[in-house]
C-alpha cells in the first residue's frame, strides 16, 4: 500500500497479523514490487516471531516494547491492543483508509492518511469506538504514527515563554525516547506541538528533514523514539487528563489530524511544504492581507473617544487599511482587575456605545476590529458577581488566579449560549469586520460542574463558538491570540484568520520568533507590528528601517499611536506602508525562502513561484566579527535569468556605501540568478540591530 505526493511517498507493508508496518516515508518512490522490503528473520533473545516495530498503530498487547499509540481499559481489563481484520481502502484522492478489530478487547479502530497529489503534507487521524459491552476509560489515543529513516539524527523542537515564543532548540538525539508534554490547557509558548528530525547539518537549503506537527488547542504529547533499527517513531497527540475520556459502548472518540512533510531541500524546503498546504487546504483569507493598526500598546486602558477617532483619522492618512481597538473598552475595565467578560461598551468611555467609533473608522475607509477575550472574566466582573459558579473550578480547591482572570466553563451551554449572544450582539450592533480573540492564562485544576477534568472539552467549546460566529457572520476575520502565540497551532488556524506570533514587538526579538514560526506557518497569517522605540517589553531603542523592514515579509501592522509621530516619522512610515501594499501579492503568495546564519547576519525571502520577483531581508543581529561583510548568496532565483536587483524606498543609504551599492539604491544592478545563489555579491555594511529590504525583477 502507498500514497504518493508531489515529491513524496508513503510505503506501507501488510503483516500476516496487526497492523501495517511503515516501510518508508520521504522520497517519492518509483512503482515496484515492495513485498520483500521488511521480510526479516527474527533477532536473537526477542520474540520468535518477527514483530513490526515501525507500526502504524503500535499498542501494548502485539509485543512492541515502544511508546503504545493507545493506552485503554475496563476497570484495569481490557488494557492489552492487538488488533486484526485490517481492512485498507484507498481512493484515487490520495486518501487511504484502514480498519481494523480487537475481537478480546472490545476495540475498533479506524486511521484515515491522506496525501494530497499536488502537495507533501501526509495527514493522519485515528477513531476509536468501544466494541465492548461495558465502558472504556481511554487514557492516551494517538493521531497518527511515523516511522523516519536512521540517517535523521538531529532534532529541532519549539518552545520558550511569553514574549520568546518559537526558540529553536537543536539536539542529538541519543538512543531512548524524547518526550514532550503539555498540560497548560492551550498549545503554550512552551511546548509547540513541533518535531523536526533532519540528516546531519541540515540546513535553510540542504539536507533532508521531516516534520511533524499536531492540530490540536490544548494539552498533547509528542514522543520521539528510536527503534532497534536505529528509525525514529514520531507520534503525536492529545494528552488526556485521568477520567477526561471514557466511551460508552458503541460511542467513538477522534483525534486531531496530524501533519507530517518530508523535504530534501533543507528547512527553507520543509516550511514551502507546511505553507503550501496550509494555503491549499486550511486557510481561509480574502486577499489582501489589511495592513492593521492596533491600539494596545498606544493607549492601554486610557481609552478616549475623541482621541482614538483622531488616531483613526491619523492612521488611514498614513494607509492603515484595518483599525482595531484593543482591551480598556468594557465597563470597569481601567486596569486588568475589572470589567473583563462583560461585553458592553463603558459608558463612561463610550456613552453611545462602540457605533460612533466604528462609524468613524468605516467612514475613513478602514475596517473596525474589536479586541475580546471570551473564555474568561474578572471575579470583579458582573457575569461572575452573577454567576459565580460558572468559572472552572474543583471543590475544595483554591481558585487560582492568572491577570486576575478566570476561566469561564463554556462546556456548559448555559455559559456558551451567554457568551455568544454577547459576541454576537457586539457584531450585528456595530460595523465589526474583525476580532482580535486573546486568551490569557493556563488552566490550572479545570473541573467542570461535576468535578470532572474539562481542559479538552474547553477546546473543543471554543472551536465551536470560533465556527458559529464565522458562519453566522460569514465575512469576520478572527486573529487568535493568547499572551502572543500560545495558540497558533494548525486546530486554531483553520478556524481563524491570522494568530498574533508573539507578545512581544522588539524587532531584533522577532526576528528570531518569525523564524522559528514560519517553520509551520504562512507569512500572510503572521500578525508583525512596527512599534514603538523604546520598546514596549524590552527597552531596546531602534530605527523605523529596522522595526518596519523585520515586520514587513508578514502581515504587516503598526503597535504605536500615530498621533505620536512626527513629520519625518509619518512621511516614513507611510512610505514603507505603501511598500508592503505594493509588495504585499508577492509575499503572502510567494514561496518562502532563508539562508543559514553567517557572522550575524540572517536572511529570509519570498520567491515567486515562477521566480520572475522576489524580495529579502538581510537582518545583522549581531555585530560581525569579521571588518569585511561576507558575500550575500540569495536562493530560489532562476539560474540563467538575468535580475535587476535594488533596495526600494523608503530605504535610504546610510554612512560609506561603495558605487555599486550607490546604484542599488537608485536604478538598481543587473546580475545573472546563478551567480546571486552561488558566488553572492557584497552587500552594503550593516551596523548590528540593522536590516536592509532588497527587491528584485527578472529583465525581459
């Protein structure tokens, strides 16, 4: 059995019993007969019979000594999986279906891969039913499982804390298992479920590597074990809490799907892969992307009216095509202590409610967004000195705060229904075309009205409302935020339209987060802001080129209050504004493109796909080491096209630039693609914390 891609296959070997056995997953294979692949002798002091290692499904009760896909019983019966009847049927959409039967346990399971013809992103998802007679408590249900070849010895994993979200960690990965595990009730800054096994060295452009990422908001497992044959088993899924799933005879449980891509191009060629299914197959966007003002880190909770309409009037003078009110709306909500849940506008703030403002931003020719946190409510709220039990909360516990926040249990329909209504009656009473939907806090002892643990229900509760305010208000874009990225997995991003990558706006920081994130996701669905100098989180002083040039391969906004701007700021800004606008079907397109580190310096670029227009940007993050800059390869060019290569306004040259460098930032220099990507040119000098755009055109 077998599913091919674009440049990838899957080869599966059916066993005499169990399920199949995976073969090989990387390179697209030639047709052939594979029936004696894994037609191996036993190995000394195991089992007499030869036991698949790499299974598909690998369980406790078929002799595999490996992390079990499934872990069940029946009051302590029924733990031991050894399923039979495998039943496979594929269809000519790249979608292979196989079945199988526990006749002793009671189970039946059914794995649903798909690989699409045109792409390299396998899918797999795994449904449990209970075929017994009695219940069964289900304590670990895996998506799917992937066997990678022994040649992938280093791993690269994801994770960090607020404001340092997707930190590349690289490690040899030693014989044994490599566990990572999440229990904080959303995807976390910590712990982003993402493995990358790669071939020594691996780079941007060379080398092998596979990815895998689970789809899911809440709490997971990803497990790295090495088999005797030296093979990596990749598995992922839901981490359930004790007693969070049983199944009644009869009734079935489905896990999240994961997503897998092999690429030999490198992790530049890896993230093409994950971005070009996402584009195809999850995102749903109109284009273009809105350049976005957002007024968190301009106003706070001051919230004014007549100011923030003359922030509004400031910013579509300087382009701004999306306005969006942040938190301080609500009434009470002057600090983060009060108000929140409490979807209503603040009298005081706004006597007419949000209308006016909307109408004003609308009446500029800009959308209106709308900052909300539903999922939670301050104990000094009105829905909680009304309701105040329908926080998650287990008895005798203490509940514990996060932002002087609670959790609200929207698995219960009484609270799911009122905070819908709210949501939904702030979207039909004003002009809103947009919410920016934060979550704030872990969940910490989440127990719903019976006691019993909710954080999967919690999710699943929130998927549903994402879905329902979408398709009763079919053109509201929703962003997913939480404290920044601790929800922007795949679950989320097919439900909503753009997550915000990281709390924090420091450009030299985000060049780091951009790039562990872009791993996985779109550039076009990567909330990037210019804000303000000094930094709001971090201190750090710098220039608009640098904050405005780290920001603008995404999707671009602005973190600051316009009004604040002087006139050779606003002239600025607005210029690169206007770059983005023109740039912009190019980068939310295009393929995405990097070159590996050298003294400092970074490299990141979007290529069109007939490679006619690509743009870069040459970050130096550190001071070099070295007086000369090294020559600057760009990758993904045509090798016999000729390019016209130039640094667009607003960039201007800055301090001893050579003649040549005079000319790429006026009519440009004319190189041949083959010698950009190989013998490189020198590129102007770069002070550290500094980055220059460069464009460009293939010549007739």
């Amino acid at each position: 059995m077998r599913l091919d891609g674009l440049h990838t296959t899957l080869l599966l070997a059916l066993r005499p019993e169990g399920l199949p056995e995976i073969v090989h997953w990387g390179p697209r294979l030639p047709p052939g007969d594979t029936a004696a692949l894994r037609d191996r002798a036993p190995a000394r002091n195991l089992l007499d019979d030869d036991v698949a290692e790499a299974s598909l499904f690998p369980t406790l009760g078929a002799g595999l000594f490996r992390t079990p896909a499934l872990a069940v019983h029946r009051d302590g019966r029924d733990w031991s999986a050894a399923f039979g009847e495998v039943t496979p049927e594929a269809n000519a959409d790249g979608v292979l279906t196989i079945a199988a039967h526990d006749r002793v346990a009671g189970l039946r399971i059914v794995i649903k891969l798909a690989l699409p013809p045109d792409g390299d992103v396998l899918t797999m998802r795994a449904t449990l039913t209970n075929a017994g007679e009695a219940s069964l408590t289900v304590e670990h249900l895996a998506a799917g499982t992937l066997r990678i070849p022994p040649e992938a010895t280093e791993l690269r994993t994801y994770g960090g804390r607020w404001a340092h979200e997707f930190t590349e960690a690289r490690s040899a990965l030693p014989d044994g298992a490599l566990l990572l595990e999440n229990r904080r009730g959303r995807t976390s800054h910590d712990r982003f479920p993402l493995l990358i096994a790669s071939t020594p060295g691996c780079g941007e452009q060379d080398g092998a590597a596979w990815g895998v990422h689970l789809g899911w908001s809440g709490n997971h497992r990803m497990v790295a074990d090495r088999l005797g044959d030296g093979s990596l088993l990749v598995s992922g899924g839901e981490l359930l809490m004790p007693g969070e799933v049983t199944l009644a005879p009869g009734a079935s449980l489905a896990t999240p799907t994961l997503y897998a891509a092999w690429s030999n191009a490198g992790l530049a060629g890896l993230s093409r892969a994950f971005q070009a299914y996402a584009r195809r197959h999850l995102l749903r966007l109109a284009t273009p992307r809105p350049v976005t003002l957002n007024t968190w880190e301009g106003t706070n909770f001051a919230h004014d009216e007549a100011r923030l309409m003359q922030e509004a009037t400031a910013a579509a003078a300087l382009g701004i095509e999306r306005f969006v009110l942040d938190d301080g709306w609500m009434p009470g909500r002057d600090h983060e202590r009060a108000g929140l849940g409490d979807w209503t506008a603040d009298p005081r703030k706004y006597p007419n409610g949000l209308g006016p403002l909307a109408r004003h931003v609308t009446g500029l020719g800009m959308q209106f967004g709308l900052w909300v946190e539903p999922e939670m409510a301050n104990p000094d709220s009105i829905v909680l000195r009304e309701h105040p039990d329908t926080a998650l909360a287990l008895a005798g516990r203490p509940l514990r705060l996060s932002r002087n926040q609670l959790v609200l249990d929207l698995n219960r329909t009484e609270v799911w229904l009122r905070v819908h209504a709210a949501l939904d009656t702030l979207l039909r009473e004003a002009p809103i075309a947009y919410l920016k939907w934060d979550m704030n806090r872990d969940l910490v002892a989440a127990g719903d009205a019976a006691g019993r643990p909710a954080s999967r229900a919690q999710v699943l509760a929130t998927y549903a409302m994402l879905d329902r305010l979408q398709t009763d208000h079919p053109a509201l874009e929703i962003e997913s935020c939480a404290s920044g990225g601790a929800r922007a997995d795949w679950g989320v991003l097919a439900r909503t339209q753009r997550v915000w990558t990281s709390d924090c706006t420091d450009a030299l920081e985000r060049l780091r987060i951009q790039r562990g994130a872009a791993r996985l996701l779109p550039p076009e669905t990567m909330g990037a802001h210019v804000s303000d100098s000094p930094n709001h989180q971090t201190g750090r002083r710098h220039t608009l080129a640098f904050r405005a040039g780290v920001a603008l391969l995404y999707h671009f906004g602005i973190e600051l209050d316009p009004l604040t701007l002087d006139d050779a700021e606003r002239e600025e800004l607005a210029g690169w504004i206007a770059l983005h606008k023109r740039l912009r079907p190019l980068l939310h397109a295009g393929l995405h493109v990097a070159g590996d580190p050298i003294d400092g310096r970074t490299l990141t670029g979007v290529v069109a796909p007939d490679a006619d227009h690509a743009v870069y940007l040459v970050a130096q993050e550190a001071d070099p080491a070295r007086p000369h800059p090294a020559p600057l390869r760009l990758p993904g060019l045509r090798a016999d096209a000729q390019y016209r290569l130039r640094i667009p306004a607003p960039q201007r040259p800055d301090g001893k630039i050579s003649a040549t460098h005079h000319a790429l930032y006026a009519e440009g220099v004319v190189i041949a693609g083959g010698i950009l990507a190989h013998a490189g040119l020198t590129p102007p000098p770069l002070q550290p914390e500094t980055a220059i755009i460069l464009e460009l055109h293939r010549e007739p």
